[in-house]
C-alpha cells in the first residue's frame, strides 16, 4: 500500500506528508496532477490525498480520472472550499471522503480510515 499526496500548496503538502509519516506511513508528494500521473500508477490498495484546487489539471478532473481506473485507488478530498462548491466540482467524482481545511492530526487518521 502506497499513500500519495497531491497539493499544489508547499505548506500544506509538507504537513500533510508529515502527519502520516507520524502515523508510520511513507508517503510520496505531488505540487500537480500531472506530475502525479506522470510517476505513478496508483491502484486499489493505494490511498490518494487531492487538493480540489490544483493548476492544470484540476483535483476533481484527477479524482474522476482514477475514478475510471479497472480497480481505482482510495481517494480522499482536501478542500478549504464550500459544500456547494465541492458539490458542483466533484458530481462524478463517487463516494470519496472529504477532509476540511483546516483540520487536526487526528483528521487525517479518520479520513484514512474511512476511505475505501
């Protein structure tokens, strides 16, 4: 199992790299989606952390891309943006958890667990 983290904000992608390596996890940072794609080839046992918000390609063109795959990686959402915004973006994007910004540690921990 790999976990990956797609953030465009350097700030954010760092805390959220550390907070799994405290919870004994190796992730692997992406600043783009396409970057992301380019190195990696994300599968069912896999959990993918995605900025809404990215340049280029978007977070939820990404989150309906692996959301096509034959057997697609967990998804989790990172957004500081409104319900109804996250609505709008993500209407194909399936049952993926969202985190909230800002969030605590413990969070990440839940969100991690209840990704499928």
């Amino acid at each position: 199992m790999s976990v990956f983290v797609v953030e465009d904000d350097k700030a954010v992608r760092e805390s959220l790299a550390l907070y799994l390596r405290q919870m004994d996890l190796q992730p692997v940072a992406y600043a783009t989606a396409e970057d992301f794609l380019r190195e990696q080839n994300p599968h069912g046992e896999d959990t993918v952390l995605i900025d809404i918000g990215l340049p280029g390609m978007s977070g939820a063109e990404l989150v309906r891309s692996l959301r096509q795959r034959e057997n697609p990686p967990k998804i989790i959402i990172v957004s500081g943006k409104s319900q109804s915004a996250l609505d709008r973006e993500l209407s194909l994007a399936g049952d993926a958890v969202i985190l909230r910004k800002p969030f605590e540690p413990d969070c990440l921990a839940s969100a991690l667990a209840q990704a499928r």
